[in-house]
C-alpha cells in the first residue's frame, strides 16, 4: 500500500420559517385503545387541512425514512421530582441540569461532578422512592419528542416515532401527533415536513403498545431506532424495535456499564444487525491523526514497531479509550493475550497483546484522568502516546486534547523526539447533530465491526 493511511482506515466508511401546524392531543388512557387508525386520523386532518388552503405551498410528507427515539431522561425526572431540577424535560444535559446535578450531589454527600454517574442515579432512585405519592408528580413541562435537530429535519423529510418513558402510577399511554415544515425548497413551492408522534407512558404502558409502534414505521422506507439508553436485550419493546429496524442507533457515551454493554452491542452485531455507535463518530479526529502521523516516508516502517500505547479518557466512561484502542489493535493485528486491572487514582487498565508481526508484546494502558473542564459528554479522550521499546525506532507520538493540553503524556519522557499533535475535537459533539451524519450512511461499517470486536476480545479477557 502506499500510505499508511489505507492501513489504518482500509475498510471504506459507508455511507421563511413556517409553524405550519396545530399539535392535537390524543388521549388513549387505556393501551387496549390505543389504535393505529386513530393516530393516521390525526395526521391526515393535519394535512387535510394544509391543502385546503389556495395560496399555502405543497408540503412533501415523510419520505426519506422512519426513526424511532426512545427517549427515557430518567435523571431528569428524577431531578425534578426531588425539586432540585426547575426546567424543562427536554434531554439536554445544559447547565441548569448540570447545576441540578450538583446541588443534588451536594446534598447526598456524593463526589461532586455535576454528572451523573452510576452512584448517583442509584441515589436519586432511593430517594424518588422515599417520596409520598403526591409529591411524585412532575409539574416540569415535557418537551421531548420535538428536539430531533432542525438541520436533519430541514433536509430529510421523516416521521419521527419518540417514546418517553414517565415516572409514576401507570395510567395508560397519551399520543400527541403533529408536524413541522421548517424550510421551504428553494425556487420550489413545496415544504419539506416531518410527521411527529410522541407517545408517553410508564415504561410498562409503553411495552403494551411496541406492536403499534413497530406499525407505524412506514413500510418502505428505512427504519432507525435510536435508543437513548442502554442497550437491554432481555427488554422486550428493545428486542422488538430492533428487530424491526435496518439500523440500531445507540450512544456508547450513556452506558453505564461500558464493559457488558459493549459486549451486549457486538452480540447484537453478530446477528447481522447493523449498530451504528454515536459515540464513533467522536473518535474519529484521534484515528486522523494518528493515520497522518505515520504517512511520512520515513515513518511508516516503525509503525510495526509500536509496542507501548498509553490512552488517557475522562473518567466515568472508557466507551473511547476502548473503540480506539480496538480500532488500532485491528489495524495492526495484535492478538489481546492478557488484561490486568491496576486501580489506583487513575484506575489503570493494562492490556498485553500479541504482534502478528515478529511475535512481539505490546502493552497498552488505559488511565481515567480527571480534568479541570469537563466536557458534553462523558469519557472523551485527554491524551494518546504511541512509543516503542526500541530506542532506534521512529514512532514516538503523542496526541492530546487542544483543551487538556500535554503535559501527562510530555512527562512520560523522551517528549523531544516525539512527535506532538493536539486534537480538535469535531465540531459539535451532540449526539443529535452527528445523528444527521449518520442516517446519511446507515449501511455495514466494516471499520467500526472490526474495532468493537477487538474491543469486546480485549473486555472479555478479564471476565
């Protein structure tokens, strides 16, 4: 090959404003109700009546694709029941939430983090349980089921199927249909709309109603499920929106349990299901720059001759530290042989892999390093340090985060010889802004397979 760089990436990666509508409410108190045709009733008098109007544009309905989005925001919830939570229901984690978080933690006498991470919820959990039930109602007006981003929206018309799992007694499910027409085409008098039907009920009511769910995907078009949550295949809506989809969108960067619910993906993935991981997407300026490190001539011999990898993530999640550390073990063929679970402040990780090429031993270690500035989102890469033990050897690179700066890997030695990059992260690390990315190019992944397989090898070495 003649560049490093089809080496590490050789697997192609697949693929005015108008509030036009009203947003009725069905009430469907009780499940056995609930019917598809009461649902396509609503939505048809919404357009009904749009196109009785002479001089309103044409409004394209949803014809690119059919998502559903499982949207629980238990901490939310949680959050506001117990009063330290003032806002809205909506699954952005902003500052009043991480304010929430904070003021909760402090409370509980938890490690302040303004995140919440599984102690936490456990906490938040036992005490929303200790609560009378008339003080368990949430006043917090829900807005999910219509913040699927505006740039995917304005360029795919869809129909977008939200779940909002409620905290509470079970008192049947509700279903609000509407749509919206964010942009008119340009030099064309048509709109490009999406179709909105959110659903809300306990977890249990929602479970009565997956066929209907399942039912209201449009038969020919492609089907996501993004499930904002961990993944739970003993759960049955989970297992049946699976099935029904041609992709499974999931987060890595929510799990609480990173090593079983990787795992749980690549089992999935195993069945012939495509997965597509948001949490991916983040990691792929790490994978760049690594690739344009070892694209100079002179530097493409040493990359065999790696055998010291040191990966720094933020704690709370090594969902990263893991896929990047698949993804380059793939690449170069290194067979996991051992894991050692150091502990420690940092929580150290050891892995010793095999090389194919020399029978070589390389060792990589994973530290979760705290940082003053936290980001979005939980366990994002700090720094990555690429050496070997032969000192004639040209591979020494360190890459580290432009906002945590160098200095842990710098202090590693030998920081004079090393080549040094810093990482910009993407530019917006949303999940629901890298979805648009991804229902652009939902096939087969072949690079992302490879890269959680070696992931799930490494995690079950220390099963």
């Amino acid at each position: 090959m003649d560049s490093i760089r089809k080496i590490l990436f050789a697997p192609d990666l697949h693929l005015s404003e108008l509030d036009m509508i009203t947003t009725p409410v069905v009430a469907l108190q009780k499940p056995k109700d609930i019917s598809i045709e009461e649902i396509e009733s609503e939505l048809r008098n919404i357009w009904r009546s749009q196109d009785g109007g002479t001089t309103a544009p044409a409004a394209t309905r949803a014809s690119t694709f059919s998502i559903v989005v499982y949207e629980p925001e238990e901490f939310q919830q949680l959050l506001a029941a117990l009063t330290f939570y003032k806002g809205d229901i909506d699954g952005v984690h902003g500052p009043k939430t991480r304010e929430a978080i904070r003021q909760a933690q402090i409370a509980y006498g938890l490690r302040v983090t303004g995140r919440v991470d599984e102690k936490t919820l456990a906490r938040l959990r036992s005490e929303y349980e200790k609560l009378p039930d008339s003080q368990k109602a949430i006043a917090n007006p829900d807005l999910r089921g219509f913040n699927l981003s505006e740039a995917i929206a304005s360029q795919n018309p869809c129909r977008v199927i939200t779940l909002c799992p409620i905290l509470g007694q079970d008192e049947g499910v509700t279903a609000q249909v509407s749509a919206y027409c964010p942009v008119q085409k340009r030099n064309a008098s048509n709109l490009i709309c999406c179709e909105y039907i959110t659903l809300r009920g306990t977890k249990a009511a929602l479970e009565r109603v997956g066929g209907i769910v399942s039912s209201l995907l449009i038969g020919d078009l492609p089907k996501f499920i993004w499930w904002k949550a961990t993944p739970n295949p003993e759960q049955a809506l989970f297992r049946q929106l699976a099935d029904t989809s041609n992709c499974l969108i999931v987060d890595s960067s929510y799990f609480s349990e990173v090593e079983s619910e990787l795992n749980k993906i690549q089992e999935i993935t195993e069945t012939g299901k495509y997965i597509a991981d948001l949490n991916w997407h983040r990691v792929f300026p790490w994978q760049e720059l690594t690739a344009e490190a070892f694209d100079p001539p002179e530097r493409r011999e040493s990359l065999a001759e790696i055998d010291q990898v040191s990966i720094d993530h933020e704690p709370g999640n090594a969902a990263q530290a893991l896929m990047f550390l698949g993804w380059l073990a793939s690449r170069l063929d290194w067979t996991p042989m051992r894991y050692v679970d150091e502990g420690g402040d940092y929580g150290i990780r050891k892995v010793y892999f095999e090389s194919n090429f020399g029978n070589r031993e390389i060792e990589a270690e994973l530290a979760a390093i705290p940082v003053a500035d936290v980001g979005e989102v939980i366990g994002d890469l700090v720094g990555i340090r690429l050496n070997s033990s032969n000192q004639e050897a040209d591979c020494c690179t360190i890459l580290c985060s432009e906002t945590t700066g160098c200095m842990r890997m710098e202090a590693g030695g030998g920081a004079q010889s090393c080549r040094v990059e810093e990482v910009s992260a993407i530019s917006d690390q949303r999940a629901d802004l890298i979805l648009g990315q991804q229902l652009q190019r939902w096939g087969e992944d072949i690079l992302y397979q490879e890269s959680l397989s070696m992931a799930d090898q490494i995690l079950r070495l220390c099963q």
